[in-house]
C-alpha cells in the first residue's frame, strides 16, 4: 500500500486534503462561476458579430512562395480570412525570433477546422520574405505565410494581434483585431495550465498564500538547451528544441526593436 502524504511536509502553497463530498461541494461552488463566465463570453461573442467593418483595398499586393499575390488571395475562395500578424527582428537568426508570436503560431499549426467552417487562415509578417521563407521551413509550419513589409493596415500596420476579415466578391473587409491577451484564446497550452494547482507560474497571477512566487509574464516561452527557462542569449523559442538541427546558441542575434 502506499502511504498517504504527510500534508505537513507537503509542498507549501499546495491545495488542501480533504474528502471526496467536500471536494465535490467546491467544485460545484466554483462550477457556477464558470457557467456565468462561459455564458457572459457568449454574450460577448456576440457583440462582436455586431461590431461595424471597414472596407480597404483587397488588391494590395503581400509576398509569398509565389511571388507578390493580391491580399484576396488569402481567401483562398472563401468568406471569412483569420490572420495571425507575427512580430518580425529584420536579419535576426531563428532563435531570435519572436518567442510570443512563436507561442500562437505554433498552437495554430493546421487550420482544417477552420476551413471545414469557410474560413481560411494565414499568418502575415514585417519580415523580408527571404528571411521569412528559411523560418517558416525550420519551423516547419504548413499554414500560408505572407510579408506585408511595407503594407499599411488593415492588411498590414501593427503586428502581434489576430485580426478578421470578411469577402464580398472582389470587397474586403476588416471585422476585428484583438488586443494585448485577446491572442490567449488560441493558447490551448495556457487554457490548461489555467486549470491545474499550481497555474501558469508568472507573477500576476493571484495564488494561495505559501506559494511560491511567480516569474515574470511569458517567462517559459524560452529555454535553453537543458529545457531550463530562461530570457538568456542561450535561449531559443521552446519549440524550437524539437527541430532537427536545432543545437546550443550563443546569441539571439537581435538587432534593434521588432516591427
């Protein structure tokens, strides 16, 4: 048999022992929160159905394998377009890349569910497509990427932000960009450490007392060669461990501000 841990030498901050009944009383205290909270995103869901548009030129030229392609081209024939805008460090090497955008790309690796719904999926970038094409092979991603160097927005302008748009024949239009932590909704990672006892681990969070404190925000986004987090020069993307050909790195190799 095994012993039942003494909860006086259990890790401090840890959740309390206590029996099934009264496990389950809680969970079913808590239970009404989370319908609220689903039910109120649904409302918001709404909302956001409701938001006006804006219409731009869907003729804009982006850069992809092919060559210059008008931005209508994105649509691949359907409606609805999703886009993921990833931050760009111009001649930086792979590990220097954008660790925050590398989380939401690399969590929206296929978009077949997406597709099945008429809606089709890129991910646009600052970067010159050269650059962009040798990443994107490293990666090893298989969604559409495109350069909008240069592009202005909606199409182009600030990156780092998922961002909507509706087709109307030869029309384009802008329905929607999110903001800040809008990107955490395609996070599958974070939407599970969000339900464990110990959570994410960054600081902001609000824990029992006991626990030990948080780092800072996105602070397992890197690691080094050891799998140890850390912001260091030795430090690539998490993903980019499992890539063949990946090996220890010196430098992120940065050179000013992404754009």
């Amino acid at each position: 048999m095994t012993a039942t841990p003494d909860p006086t030498t259990a890790p401090p901050g840890r959740p309390p022992v206590v029996d099934l009944a009264t496990w389950q009383a809680a969970r079913d205290e808590l239970l009404v929160r989370e319908k609220a909270h689903t039910r109120e995103g649904d409302a918001i869901a709404a909302a956001r159905r409701r938001l006006p548009m804006v219409e731009f030129d869907g003729t804009v030229e982006v850069v992809g394998p092919d060559g210059p392609v008008p931005f209508l081209d994105l649509f691949q024939g359907r409606d609805e377009l999703v886009v993921y805008k990833h931050m760009w460090y111009d001649g930086a090497p792979h590990q220097g890349q954008c660790e925050g955008c590398t989380t939401t790309a690399w969590h929206l690796k296929e978009a077949d569910y997406l597709n099945a719904r008429g809606v089709s999926f890129a991910v646009l970038t600052t970067g010159r497509w050269d650059e962009v094409a040798s990443f994107v092979e490293f990666m090893g991603y298989t969604q559409p990427w495109y350069s909008v160097r240069d592009v202005d927005g909606p199409a182009g302008g600030h990156m780092g932000y998922l961002t909507c748009y509706l087709r109307d024949g030869d029309r384009v239009f802008l329905t929607y960009s999110t903001t800040g932590r809008g990107n955490e909704r395609v996070n599958g990672s974070l939407g599970l450490l969000d339900m464990t006892p110990y959570g994410r681990g960054e600081a902001w969070e609000d824990n029992p007392e006991g626990r030990s404190e948080g780092r800072d925000p996105c602070w397992s986004w890197r690691s080094d060669a050891d799998g140890n987090p850390t912001w260091g020069p030795t430090s690539r993307p998490v993903p980019q461990w499992t890539r063949p050909g990946a090996t220890p790195v010196e430098t992120l190799g940065r050179h000013g501000h992404h754009h």
